[in-house]
C-alpha cells in the first residue's frame, strides 16, 4: 500500500490484506488523494472495490485490457504476473532509453526484460531461494530443512552446508549467468534487483546492479498517471 505524490513516494506500508479500513486511514492523513489503483494477485471482493470506486476519481484495476506506458509483447498476457508488468513499467520509468533487466527475487525468482525502446519482451521464471530449500527437503527422504543463512565457503563440509552452498551459490551463480547471457544480446543494459530476498545479493555478484524495493510501487503509479493523461 503506497502513497504518491508528483511521482515521490510519500508512504508505503505493507499489508496482509488490504481492507476499507486502510482507505479511511490513508485519507484521514492524506486527504488529498484523488486517483488509485489496485493490483494483487488474489482477487478483491466486490465491496473493497466498490469502496475504492466510490471514493477515487479514477479508480483503476490492473488487468490484460488496462493501457501500459510500453508495449506488451508477452504471449499469454492473462498468464502474466501483476507484479511483473508494474515492475517492467516501473524500470522504464526509472531508466529510460536503456535496456533494463529486472530480477525480482521473491517466491520465485523472475528475469524480465524491457528494452530502450519501452517493450517489454518477457522473461524466465525459476525457484526461489526459499523454495529450493523446501523442493530439498519435501523431494527427497534424507535431506533436512534449511533456511537462508550467510555462508562465504565455496563448498559444504556437511550435509546442512552442502545445502546452503548449492541453493545460494547456485542462486547467485544463476543470477550472473542470466545478466552476463542477457548482455550478449542488449548493450547498454542497465539490472535492477527487487522483491523480499533483493538485500540477498548484496556483494555476491560479479555484476553490478541498482536495488529498487518499490519497483512495483513505482510502475503502478506511473500506469495511473498514463490512464490519467489518456
């Protein structure tokens, strides 16, 4: 849940589930809010919506038919994570007239591509980092349960250590692999990491890159201001 202003993020909050009691709060501190837009991967019941349409001049819901500031290329636009599409815009807004790679790094772990010329191409998605441990541990009879922890060794000396060597080294192995092939193709290319687990890569990859955890937040807005401008 953020707040906008002239493009400057005021405030952001994350919350479980997004309720009318939290426009009543967003309101009461910033009663100047004219426009919003809602996007989640659940769907909203009917109320929340009507709430925010009752209250907002726009209100905008992210879907397939909602008009993007870049051209989507992506085949199964239906199939095409919320979070992804913002955040492709989000990049084109931040970088623009560069080749842009995203790398959110959250549940799973997605590589999207937006080129110069503000087209968003698609991208790869693989597990996440937390995931590989679980996929270890539920596929297998003997491998234990490991969570995320610092780890410099290149290799494990135990089996708890080969764990964490292969899932996080492989993550961070993985991640400059797809930049390196990725710079093959598009020069001038520029990489920014986000989602839960983006501080996970800090000093491990050859490649340098911008840290942006409000990607999303940041093409949404955006996608707003251009339903707006339209």
């Amino acid at each position: 849940m953020s707040v906008f202003h002239h493009g400057e993020e005021m405030i952001s909050v994350p919350v479980d589930e997004f309720l009318p009691s939290h426009v009543d709060v967003l309101l009461k501190e910033h009663p100047t809010i004219q426009k919003s837009i809602l996007s989640a991967v659940k769907d909203y019941s009917p109320e929340l919506k009507e709430y925010l349409r009752e209250r907002f001049k726009p209100f905008l819901e992210l879907n397939t038919d909602t008009p993007l500031p870049l051209e989507n290329q992506y085949q199964s636009k239906d199939t095409l994570g919320k979070d992804r599409i913002a955040a492709a815009v989000g990049a084109a807004t931040l970088y623009p007239g560069n080749n842009v790679l995203i790398i959110d790094a959250g549940t799973a772990i997605t590589y999207d591509l937006v080129t110069e010329k503000k087209q968003y191409l698609g991208g790869n998605i693989s597990p996440g980092i937390e995931m590989r441990f679980k996929a270890l541990h539920a596929f297998t009879g003997q491998l234990p349960l490991v969570k995320k922890e610092a780890f410099p060794k290149l290799f494990g000396q135990s089996t708890k250590e080969a764990i964490l060597a292969g899932v996080q080294h492989g993550v961070v192995f993985e991640a400059d692999k797809a930049i390196d092939a990725f710079k093959e193709f598009y020069g001038n290319l520029i990489v920014i990491i986000t989602g839960g687990d983006a501080d996970f890569f800090d000093k491990k990859l050859k490649n340098s890159f911008f840290v942006h955890f409000n990607l999303v937040a940041i093409g949404l807005n955006r996608i707003l201001e251009y339903n707006g401008d339209i």
